[in-house]
C-alpha cells in the first residue's frame, strides 16, 4: 500500500449536497498533504479502480488515479486537464467519462482507460458533471445545472441528443442506472428536509418515487434488488425502500464491485487527538471483512 488518504465524495467545485458524514466531537478539517479520494469506479472486469484525489492542496484541484483492486500500481493519468473528477467506466471497459473543469468551465469528456484520446461530450456555460453509463454503454447520464438549478439528464455516448430528465425547483444529483436500463436511482433535496433525499424513477423521468430519506451518491446493485448510498455511513436498501441496514460508519461514499460481491469505500474516521485518518477499503455486504486497499 502507498501513503494515500483521504476519501471524499463532493460535487464539483461546490458545497456537498446532503453533506452527512459525521466528525463527532472533532471539528472537521482536511489535513495537507494528503490525496482527497472522492468518486469511485471498478472497470467491468472487477481488476482496476477509477478514483479522483486532490493530492496536494485544493487549488490544484482534482486528479484521476487508476488502481489495482487490490490497492497496487496506482497510476495518475496525465490528461493535461484541470480539476478531473467522477470517473466512470464504460461497460465494455474501453472508455472512462469524466468531469473537468479544462478550459474554464466544468465540462463532461470520455477518454481511454490510459488518458489518451480526450473527447469532449458537453459544451455549456453552466456546470455539467456526475456521467454515469447505460448499462449498454449507449447512453450516459449527468446533472446540470444549465438551467438554473442541477437536474438530471441523459445523453448518447457520443455526446448527441442531450435530454432532460427531471424538473423541479430543487437540485437533483448523482444518477446511477438500474442492471436492465430501465431506471434511474438520485439524490435531490426536493422535499426540503434536512439533507438528501434517495429517489427512483423511469428513464425517461416519470414514475418518481421516494425511496429513503437522508441520502447522498446512490448506486443501484448490480443485481437490481438493492441500492447502496450514503448517510453518516454507508447504508444499502432494497428498491421498493424496505430493508435499510448500515455496513459501516465513517463513509461518505462507496461502489459495488462488478459482481456485487464486495463494496468499495472511502473512509474517514478520526483518532482520540481529532486528527483525521482517510482510505480506500472493500468490505463484504455483510460490512464484515474489511481490507484497506489505500491510505
């Protein structure tokens, strides 16, 4: 393992929405010079993992990092960007979509799994951010905030024919797929509650309903009966919204593995001197058999 730490899930360049995790009686401060982890993505095959880290301080924003599952080669892709966060792996493992704010504006690219051939996908004054793939890998889904406030919004993989899929006053988050492409689970503070609230509906933005309150960066299971998401750690839930249970505390983020069998998750927990200790685990659904992968 390699000197990594800290796990932090956050939009891009803005306030965390639903921001849950808890410090206890410590005041929390981020300590430098410490990687910020914040994002997490298994390739399809289960081998590698996508993380995006602020490894020095946060003006220099944002870095994509390429490991290992089991914690070794950690490799940063040198994309010439600034402020690259949210990578996501296309289903046939040839791509990654990625958020970055290159060229003054917070824009949604796709890129080989080694940096190389960048293409741009979005062009809009406003932030776009968050890409998620179809489970085809035909179509991607993002939030924008191109219309005042952050919705959700679908696009083909080539960046065409970009839709809107919800509209509300309040700000819709993080998209992720359902297994058979047929919905969409998301985090929105539409009911005006204290925090995030975990919804679901169909692709095409009907058939809304709530599934738990205080909630933040939903993952539907890869085998659809469950959605995994964050709230003073990490949670998991069945669809319909019965059987919420925790796995583990201290967690602010975390990602199935392609064959539901294990969770990654980036962890924070603080010591008796409030000093805060930060890495990358994978742990089984049960929350038992934790290994930290990085730190």
């Amino acid at each position: 393992m390699i000197p990594f730490g800290t796990a932090v899930c956050v939009l891009l360049l803005s306030a965390v929405p639903g921001w849950s995790q808890d410090s206890g009686p410590c005041e929390r401060k981020w300590t430098f010079p410490v990687p910020f982890y914040q994002s997490i993505s298994w390739s399809p095959d289960g081998s590698r993992i996508a993380v995006a880290a602020v490894t020095t301080n946060w003006d220099e924003g944002y870095r994509i990092f390429i490991a290992d599952a089991d914690g070794s080669a950690v490799v940063p892709l040198d994309t010439g960007g600034d402020s690259e966060l949210y990578p996501a792996w296309s289903p046939d493992g040839l791509q990654i979509a990625f958020a970055s704010k290159r060229g003054g504006n917070t824009d949604i690219f796709s890129m080989n799994p080694d940096g190389t051939k960048i293409i741009r996908l979005t062009r809009d004054e406003a932030k776009d951010s968050y890409p998620t793939w179809s489970p085809d890998g035909e179509k991607i889904a993002f939030h924008s905030q191109r219309d005042g406030n952050f919705e959700i919004y679908v696009m083909n993989a080539d960046g065409s024919g970009q839709t809107r899929l919800t509209d509300h006053a309040a700000d819709d988050y993080s998209p992720s797929w359902s297994p058979d492409g047929t919905r969409i689970v998301f985090e929105s503070d539409r009911d005006e509650t204290k925090g995030d609230d975990i919804y679901v509906m169909a692709i095409d933005g009907t058939h809304l309903f709530q599934v738990v309150r205080d909630g933040v960066f939903p993952m539907w299971s890869p085998d659809g009966k469950t959605i995994l998401y964050a709230s003073h750690g990490l949670h998991v839930v069945g669809v319909d919204g019965k059987g919420a249970r925790e796995l583990m505390k201290n967690a602010v983020c975390g990602a199935w593995s392609p064959d539901g069998s294990v969770i990654a998750a980036a962890s924070i927990e603080f010591d008796d001197e409030c000093i805060d200790h930060h890495s990358l685990i994978v742990l089984k659904l049960d929350g038992s058999g934790r290994k930290k992968l990085l730190q």
